[in-house]
C-alpha cells in the first residue's frame, strides 16, 4: 500500500469514498490516496484511530489531510494525534488540516446568531450551534463521536503544531464556512515555498 510510485497522501477520519472531499491540490491522478478512519462501516483501506496510527510506518506518506476531525478530541488528545501525523510523514512531507475557526463563529454569537444558519454544506444548514458542539441531527442520530470536544483559532492551531514538532506553518481563515485551513511542513521551509505551497492546497 505504501510501496509503488507516485506521492502518497494520508486521509485521516476519510469517512465514505469520494476523492472530491479533499483539498484542491489533492485532486491530481499523480496524488494516491489511502484512506484511514475508525469506522469499518465507511470502508478505509485502514481501520484505525488517528491516536494509534501504528499500523501506518514511518515516513512512508508525502502528505496527511485531515479535514474536520480533530475537533473530535479531547485537548489532551491533540498533541498524541499530531506527533502520529508528523511520524508517518516523509522528511519533505505536509499535514493539510482544516478545521472550526471559533473566532470567526464566535462573532456570531456575540450578536446573538447561535441557533441561526450561518451557511449550508452539504449536510444541511449550520448554526454557530454545530460548529461548536457538533452537528446536531448527528448527534440526535446517535452519532455522539460526532461531538465537538475541543477547538483552535488560527493562532491556536498553529502554535499547537509548533510545540508538536512541526516546522514551517501557514493558515488561512475561511469566513463563508468558518473554517481553518493550515498547512504545516516536517521540515523548515522557506517562507515563498511554503506560500506556494498553500496557495496550491488550500481553496480559493
């Protein structure tokens, strides 16, 4: 699975198949896939906790992406999820991570919006409400791992990591989905490189 040619990335928390869910510079055939999330149910090419990622080895990918899954955690929890995503990585390898930007949503709720849409995805409409303590017709469902246990500002997330052991980060604020979208290199990148970098991976 990680032998072969081609770059290699690392969906983490993947959930159900579909390539077109992951950042725009993801998307080239020369980019392969391999997916990993808890859940049997959604059919990853590895069953497995992003807190034990032992079964993935060393080095052995050019990228992790993790899209809107560490906000799952406990605070406790992040550190131990960050040092398995910067352990599977090549020395020239990135985490792309995006996640609930709560300063941006918490503006919201200064003005008294918890409980209205602040956008549509494509599970519905989302009130700050969801963004903060999870999607709420999951958590009706039962779906309580969909609960929202922690969270990050720009600053907060990329200082946090920093102290994890990553060495160049840039970010971005998404105010139309209140979102945050980082990225972080293994090793220290030149600042224009690494604006290139996210410029090609985040959404524009």
């Amino acid at each position: 699975m990680f032998d072969g040619p081609g770059r290699k990335f690392l969906h983490v928390g993947c959930g159900p198949a579909r390539k077109p869910s992951v950042g725009p510079g993801l998307q080239p055939e020369d980019w392969r896939e391999i997916r990993l999330d808890i859940d049997p149910a959604v059919r990853p090419d590895i069953v497995a906790s992003i807190l034990d990622m032992s079964i993935v080895p060393d080095a052995s990918v050019d990228a992790v992406y993790s899209s809107h899954n560490i906000e799952h955690l406990y605070p406790h929890e992040v550190p131990i999820a960050l040092a398995e995503f910067l352990r599977v990585l090549k020395p020239t390898g990135f985490l792309l991570l995006t996640c609930p930007d709560l300063q941006s949503i918490c503006r919201l709720v200064v003005e008294d919006k918890l409980d209205l849409p602040a956008y549509v995805s494509p599970a519905g409409p989302i009130a700050p409400h969801d963004v903060l303590y999870g999607h709420r017709p999951q958590l009706a469902a039962g779906n309580l791992f969909m609960a929202h246990r922690t969270g990050f500002t720009l600053k907060t997330m990329i200082d946090t990591m920093r102290a994890a052991g990553f060495r160049s980060m840039a970010g971005q604020q998404r105010e139309d989905t209140f979102a945050l979208w980082v990225m972080a290199t293994k090793s220290p990148t030149p600042e224009e490189e690494l604006g290139n970098l996210a410029k090609e991976h985040f959404p524009s």
